[in-house]
C-alpha cells in the first residue's frame, strides 16, 4: 500500500477558522476576523477563487506594514433615511462592506431604496458578496468599487488612471440561482491573460492593445500594453461613472491618487465602493417580478444556440449549485496557495490548515 | 444673380413651434405638445439626431394607429420618500421621462436620493435628456430604458429577444461640460451600421455575428446576422440588469412581450425605463466633488495619446459649446429629413417649417 500523494479539498469551515486565527494574531478583533474570515471563503465557495484566500497574503503584508488598520472604529458620516456614507476607517474591505450592504437593506426596507457609500475602504473580494444578500432578501442589490490599482489607461491614452472598476448586479428568481453579475469594465482580467501566458496560448484581439496602438495578442508581452474596456469608449466611460459614484462622490480616491495596494503596502488607500438595494414592493408584487425573471430567462435558454455556442447561460447560472457542493465536498486549493497557507500558518504561529501537510 | 440652392439652417424655436403644432393637430393637449416637441428638438440641438425630430413620423404612425394614447391621465402608482412607480397610460414616452426626473430630483433634494420608474410609457428620444437636468443642478444622474424593439439575442442565442438597452449617468464638473454618458449595451447602434452600408464601407469584427457565428463585416448582409453586446457576456449581462430593473421591476415589457414600436404601431408597447437622481451633498461638499472631478478629467487629458488616437476626450465633452452653436446658428437638418416634415406639414395642414421650400 502506497502512501496516496493526493490532497484532500479542505472543509469550508476548517478554512474559516485558519484565515480568522491568523487575522487574529495580527491583532484584529475577534469578531472582525470572524467576519472576514467568514466573507473570504465564501468568495471561494462561491466560484471567486482570484477574490478569496487567495489574496490573505495581501491583506496581511498591509496590516503588518500599516497600510491597514487592524482594529477600525467604522462611522457613517452623513445619513438619510435613504442614504449614508460610512467611513471605514482604513480597516479590512469586507467590514466596511458588509455594513454598507446591511445598512442599504434596512434602508429599503424603510423607504424602498438604500444607497450607502465608503471611503477609507479597503479591497474587499468580489463584489457579488455584497449584492447576493439582496437577492435572497428578495430586493434587487447593486454595487461597485474603484480598483485597487490603475492598470487601465484612459480610452486612447496611455498613463495608467483608471482600475478594471467592476460593477455587479443581482435580483431574484424563481429559478435555483438568483441573477447575479460581477463584471470588470475591462474586456479581459490580468488574472485570465496570465493564465494564458502559462499555457503558451495567444489572447484574441481585443483584449489588449500595444504601446503602439496596435492590437497585443502575445499574453506574455502583457507589460508593453494595455487593458481594453469593454466596447471602446462605452467601458471606458462606464468606469468613469464608476469612479465618480464609487469614489468622488464618497470623498475617496480615483485617478492618480489611486494608491496600489500590491506594490504599496505602508499607504493608506482610501478606497470607494457603495453598495445599493432596491425593495421590489415598492415598486410591485415580488411573487409577480419572479415569475417574469424566470420566464424570460426561460425564453433566453430556448433561443437555439449560435453554431459554436452552448445553451444560453444567464449571469448567476448553477452558482448556487457549485456553491452547495463546495460546501459539501471542501474546497480544491490550487498547490501554490496550498503552500501559501501553510508558510502563513509557520509565520503566525497558528496551527496549519491541512491535515495532510501537517 | 442666380437663385440659391442652399437650404439655411432652421432656427430650433421654429422647428419646436412647428413640432408642437403636428402633435397638437392630432389631438394632443397643448401643454403636452409643447414639452415633446422641446425635449424632441433639444435631442437635435444636443447632437442626438437619430432620437430627435427624425422620430416625429414614428410617433404620429402611432398615435394615429392608436399604439399610443394623445391624452395620457399619468399617474403616480406608488411612492415613497424615495422612490416612486410612475405609469404613463401610455402617452408619448418624453412626458412620463421628464416627469420622472424631475420627481427624482425633488426626491433626492429631500433624501439624498430618488428612483423613479416608469411603466406604460413610450420611446422618449435619447436618455441624456433625462441626466442632463441632474448634472446641471448640481447632482448624478442615472437612467436606463427597455429598448423599443428587440434586434440582440441573448450571448450565444439566436432569438431576438433583447434591445440595445440604453444606460446613462451624468455627474457635474468644473469644466465647460458636465460628464455625460449615453450609452447602447451592444457595440454598435444599427444607425450606424446603416451608414457603413451607404458608404459601402466594411465594420470592424466585433459589431456583428452572423448566423453561422462567424463574424461579420458586411454591412449589407446586416439582416443574416446579430449585433453583439458590448464584452460579450459582460454586455449581456448588464443588458439583462437594465431590463430588469426599467422593465421587470416596473411591470413593463421585456424579453418576448417587447412590441416592435415601429414595425406595430397599433399595440401598446408597455415601454420601462427608471431615472435616478442622487444628491452629492448628502454624501460630502459639492464643490470638493467638481473640484475633483474636474482634476481627475485634467489628469486623463494630459495622458499622452496611443498612436493613432487624438488626445483623451470625455464623455459628453464639447456638447455644451456645440449645442450654443446649434442654437445660435439653427439646426442642419439631412434633406430626406426636411422632405419628411415638409410632407408631415402637407398631411396635417400644420404650415411648414421651412422658408426657402415654403
């Protein structure tokens, strides 16, 4: 009998208390850890592996640099019945967010909309976490933020000002999953075309344009061009609205004041997002807006597909059901961030993760 | 001497009388032919030519054929502090658009915020005039609409089941103009594709799919093939966001139950669109919000062009000092289009707005 080399997937929960004793032992409070601990391996069992625990090796150098504060005293600033500005302080992302998210519920609850924003936020996974509880609260969630880095130029410009300035979307259904969309304003993720770069693959045209306005098809000279918003003008203005809604308007940054919160780990950031919920009985019956939801997204899955294609998928489509496996199963951590994890564990003096490696 | 056969430019007062009278001439109330036909020509005055006097035919088409109501009852349908339904008992689309924006408006004076939708209204000419109002007093300004026919499948379909469902924002500045953005969710307007076509000229891949899903260039075998959204599944989606929250939410049309508005004009289209106001000082000082808007717009100007590109130009810039042009100097209205109204004046008796073809 051969010792088996293979890892097992690791429980969701057993996952959750790793990332909120190591929050812990960099002085975060224990119910702030909880929290995020909690918000970041959701993000991974909800599919958004490139927003999850992936990125607890970022938030730890800036905690430990001082570009994040470990222990926030979050405010809202200014307040309506429909509105509010919340100040985070500088804490984890998740935090401000999550009250942003609670907030703007209670808020249209109230008055049928809820509009809050953050500045002094911090990066805080996807934005699909923020929208998904309104979705299942039977309201209609937006949300947005500005990037955490510039890696995006103006539309025909070259100086990096602008994030990929991601907007997301969701409503609920009468189907398994809700409509949920969480979307870059950019055609391609860097993640995706280093991805391509690995495999030894070209990008299409379209994603990325050389510093010579010509189209860059060749992921691995990525750093001599750059990322192409969606439909030209149309995503780059779409991003500016987002900066001026997510950031301007909340007194955070956007432009060139954008710090990078990779390559800097020491400056505060002051990120923007806001998170939006609309109560559908203000508007209607909610049994009635589910049902039309459904039927439509029915008639979209009954369109033959274009030669090429498979059934039409909406934004959202077999999530929950990915999700409930993952839950079930543990999570596949991909070997690098396995080993990661592990070197976190040794650092922090908190006990490891994997049964398997220990 | 010989007679000139130049056309001069029509003044966009008389072009508005002339407007106003056509509609009253068909049994709209005088009140109401007034503000279309100032909010028609504004579209033309602010460069939106394709949504502004040019539709005049299609909106009597469907007066006349009873697809739409000249003497409207609108009607609040429901309400909050902050948000409110409007139905627009299916009257020409502009009045329950420019009602609901400026019930947004006085909603966001009071709360910080206003969300307005509209069931039962009709094509309203292009969603800028909508924002402009917001950005010019001060505050952002949102706005979407159920497009009024469906010419995009959904991503990887073949049915048309989706408009071009337009998105705006709006946001003020320092600058000579506000930030204005009107913007289809497919990469190209069939407008536009019709000109290509006119001029035998190619478009680009990445407007259109034919049937085999292969890309298609020529703009004449426009009918073999379907508009793409813009980002692919990005566009989609935010398509499908779009026409849930103007339509769905609103109990207004989408998907299957869209009417071809100019193909039917005899049934009510049950068109949805929603406005949205938000005021910037419930959320910090207005003039630190323009300031910074207006120094973010510098930094994306000073960017150095890509080959091939002119310098950075933001949405909406240069439209306030071409719209005083249009104004001072009068509306240069396309042959065909002065054709049409001379013929518009014949049919309805309503004295022409033309001098020099009286």
């Amino acid at each position: 009998m051969s010792v088996s080399t293979e890892v097992s997937p690791i429980p969701a929960d057993v996952l959750t208390r790793f990332v909120a004793d190591v929050f812990r032992s960099q002085g975060v409070r224990t119910e702030d850890a909880d929290s995020v601990a909690h918000l970041m391996v959701e993000a991974d069992v909800g599919g958004y592996g490139t927003h999850g625990v992936f990125r607890l090796r970022q938030y730890l150098a800036r905690l430990r640099d001082g570009g994040c504060n470990p222990t926030p005293k979050r405010q809202v600033v200014s307040e309506t019945a429909a509105t509010a500005l919340i100040d985070g302080d500088n804490g984890l992302g998740h935090l401000a967010m999550r009250a942003a998210c609670n907030l703007a519920m209670a808020k249209a609850s109230d008055v049928g909309i809820g509009w809050v924003g953050i500045r002094r936020g911090n990066h805080a996974g996807p934005l699909a976490l923020y929208v998904r509880p309104q979705a299942d609260a039977g309201m209609i969630g937006m949300a947005a933020a500005v990037g955490s880095a510039n890696h995006v130029p103006p539309f025909g410009g070259t100086d990096l000002l602008l994030g990929t300035n991601p907007i997301a979307f969701s409503a609920p259904s009468n189907d398994a999953d809700p409509f949920l969309l969480d979307m870059a304003s950019t055609v391609a993720a860097m993640g995706k075309i280093k991805v391509l770069a690995q495999r030894g693959e070209l990008m299409p045209e379209g994603w990325m344009v050389g510093k010579d306005g010509a189209p860059l098809t060749d992921p691995t000279r990525r750093g001599d061009g750059f990322l192409l918003p969606i439909g030209g003008t149309k995503g780059f203005g779409l991003s500016v609205a987002i900066g001026l809604l997510a950031g301007v308007l909340n007194g955070a940054a956007f432009g060139a004041d954008v710090v990078d919160f990779t390559s800097d780990t020491e400056s505060e950031t002051n990120t923007g997002q806001f998170v939006m919920a609309l109560d559908i009985s203000a508007f209607g019956d909610k049994a009635a807006f589910t049902r039309t939801v459904s039927r439509v997204f029915d008639e979209f899955r009954a369109s033959p597909p274009l030669p090429g294609h498979d059934t039409v998928r909406l934004p959202g489509e077999g999530k929950t059901a990915a999700a409930a496996a993952r839950r079930a199963r543990g999570l596949d951590l991909n070997p690098g961030l396995r080993k990661e994890l592990d070197k976190i564990a040794q650092e922090t003096g908190v006990p490891g993760p994997f049964v398997d490696t220990a």
